[in-house]
C-alpha cells in the first residue's frame, strides 16, 4: 500500500486504530473482527479495488 498504516483517513489504517485501542483497553480479553461469508448478501458487488483495499485491512 502507498499510504502508511497509521493513517486514519484509510480503512487499512482506522482498523489498525480500532484494533491497537481495543488491545490497550482490554489487554486480557479476546478481540474478534467478522465479516459475512462470501455470497452471503443480494447486494450490488463492490468494485474489486474496493475489495483488495478491504481485504488487505483485513
């Protein structure tokens, strides 16, 4: 990725924000982040760059 993983204005970025301030605040608990299993939803499909970037963040 160009852009650094602080920065908060990407989704890369704010997850690491979210995560790193979870872990500091429940040092002791387990952390889980879920997404839906693919072809879950009847939504439109998201372009794949948008896909990339959300999986990469994943």
């Amino acid at each position: 990725m160009d852009t650094p993983s602080t920065e908060t204005r990407t989704f890369y970025g704010a997850l690491k924000h979210i995560a790193e301030g979870l872990i500091n605040r429940y040092p002791d608990k387990l952390i889980v982040f879920l997404t839906p299993p693919h072809g879950s939803s009847d939504t439109v499909p998201i372009l794949v760059s948008d896909l990339f970037i959300f999986s990469e963040g994943v």
